[in-house]
C-alpha cells in the first residue's frame, strides 16, 4: 500500500515539457499538505531527488559557448567508435530540419543525422521539430491544421539568419532523397495534441520505397508510437527516448513519470537520455541489459569527451559541422 501511494505522490509531482531546441523543464506539482503516514517514502522521494531538483527545477541549457580554440574530441572509446549525430541536421550552422541543415551534416563529421517528424492535415510528413509551425516558420497554428502545400509557403529559414530566407519544410521523403545512405538518419516520431493516424506505418513504407531500412533507424518519446513500429516492422533499429532515470529506483521520465524497468524495451536496441542523466553507473546499466544509448544534446567538446570516456555509444549534438574532431 505505501508504494502504491509513492507511485501516485511521484504521478502527481512531476510534468515534463521541452520548450524549444535547447531547453527542458520538470513542472514540481508537488501538494502543500502531507500526509503522517507517508513520511518515510516522503523522505525517501527528496532524498533521491534532492540533487535532481537542483539541476531540472528551472530549463537546462543544453548548449555550452565555444572557446576561443576549440578543444578536440575524441569518438572512442575503449577501441569502440561513439557515433556523433547531427540534432535536427547541422543546427548550429543552418536552420533546423531544413535541407540547407540536412545538407550541411552531410559534409560534416557526423555518423547519423537526427531529425522529427510530424504529420500534416492531408496526411503529409513533414520534417520539424515542434507540432506548431511558429517558432521555426512564418506561419501559425498546429502542423496538423495545415495542408502541405500551406505548409510549403512558408519560410522556415530566415528566423535563423536571412542568409536562408525562403528555406521550405521539407517532407521526409525529400529528406531520404537527399541522404541515400552516404549517412544513417535517426528519424524521431512524434505526436501533435493526440498521435498522428497511421503515421508509423507511413514511416516504414517510405523507408521500403527508398530501400532505407538498413541506413534509417527510428525513435520516439511514445511507447504507442514504437509499439506500432514494432508490430509492423522487424528490421529496422528503433530506440527509445526518455529524460533520464532516477538512480537506485525503478522511476525513470519520458513524456511524464514512469515506473518500472527496462525490460520491455528488450526490442529496442538503445536507451537514449539527456547527458545529464548519463553518469557512468547508468552507461553501465543499461549496457548490461543490453542496450546501447546515445546522449541528447551536447555541443561542449570538453563535455562530449568527459561522455566518450563514460562509455556512451553516441552523442547528439548541434555542433556536429562544427567540432574539432581527432
């Protein structure tokens, strides 16, 4: 009974929530009035999250400043190479999940280029990152409102500089097009106010009608989504995304709080977290289970390398055209 009490005390404190390219929060929702009979799981859950509250209790900057010399990373690890990944393509130097940012990774160091997806009114997808069109386009009002071609009209390039003014939203299929295996594409699923119809399926078509599936992986913050994935599709990778898991407790956060373990994520083959969750203790959990994990989203040499040397096996970052790589 204390437990389960714990569980709906954990429900009930915690929101999750991504406000754009760079930072995260966890909403603490947690109730003024306590409860006698809870003091001993009370004391456990801010024991175990007192380090916890003091990183994620305001957003996290996830992008550090360059020096002046760029310090040089090193991608391996033990003789194991850890795979760089282009977030939302080269987004340090071109506007992200364009085909000018696609592009870029493609000239870049990175192994895997990174980009979402979402799903248009008339059942397009199209290559973004938010469900909205306002931060990263001229237009307004939810991708699932908007036809492609509406979606077509609008420049999603020059809020990043006015060099790339009139860059489209490109399709997904524009995107295969253009890579055609020279690199391997981590494709994240995502959802808008409710899940897209049918788009897992979409997905995994185009990749048949590209021959992708041996250069495509796919991943989601959504169980429903990889379930989907995974009762459709056995030969494509997929991994699962989440936040991080608390130590010493079966809790870990992908779009709200979870509980349990990691075993029923035995078809994915990677566990991927924010780096700040990354400590050596959870690398090596999670290798032991069985699954790599690639870390969102870091652009300090000086810590991708401090990563590196914990033994993860890939490192997202806007940087990748950027970094000074041995």
């Amino acid at each position: 009974m204390p437990l389960l009490c714990f569980r709906s005390l954990l429900k009930k404190a915690f929101t999750f929530n991504e406000t754009g390219p760079k930072h995260f929060f966890l909403n603490f929702n947690y109730p003024a009035r306590r409860k006698a009979n809870f003091f001993y799981w009370e004391h456990l859950f801010f024991k175990n999250l007192a380090l916890l509250g003091l990183l994620l209790a305001v957003n996290v900057l996830l992008t550090g400043c360059s020096p002046d010399t760029p310090e040089k990373i090193r991608l391996v690890h033990q003789k194991r190479k850890v795979m760089l990944t282009a977030h939302r393509g080269a987004s340090g130097v071109a506007p992200e999940n364009t085909l000018a940012a696609i592009q870029k990774a493609l000239d870049s160091p990175a192994d895997f280029i990174e980009i979402d997806i979402h799903q248009t009114q008339d059942s397009q997808l199209v290559v973004m990152h938010d469900a909205t069109l306002d931060r990263t386009t001229t237009g307004q009002g939810a991708i699932a409102a908007h036809t492609l071609a509406d979606i077509k009209k609008l420049d999603a390039g020059s809020w990043f500089k006015p060099e790339f003014k009139n860059e489209q939203v490109p399709t997904l299929e524009e995107v295969l097009r253009l890579v055609k295996g020279r690199k391997k594409l981590l494709i994240e699923l995502k959802k808008g106010r409710d899940f897209y119809p049918g788009m897992a399926n979409q997905v995994i078509a185009l990749l048949r009608q590209y021959r992708a599936r041996e250069w495509c992986v796919l991943q989601s913050f959504h169980d429903e989504i990889l379930q989907q994935i995974w009762q459709n599709e056995y030969h494509v990778p997929t991994h699962k995304l989440m936040v991080g898991k608390l130590p010493l407790l079966p809790v870990y956060f992908d779009t709200s709080l979870r509980f349990g373990s990691f075993d029923k994520y035995y078809r994915a083959s990677a566990i991927n977290v924010h780096y700040y969750f990354a400590s050596r203790r959870f690398v090596k959990m999670v290798h032991n289970a069985g699954f790599k994990t690639f870390v969102w989203t870091v652009d300090d040499p000086a810590e991708i390398n401090k990563l590196v040397n914990r033994g993860v096996d890939g490192i997202m970052s806007n940087a990748a055209a950027t970094l000074a790589v041995e």
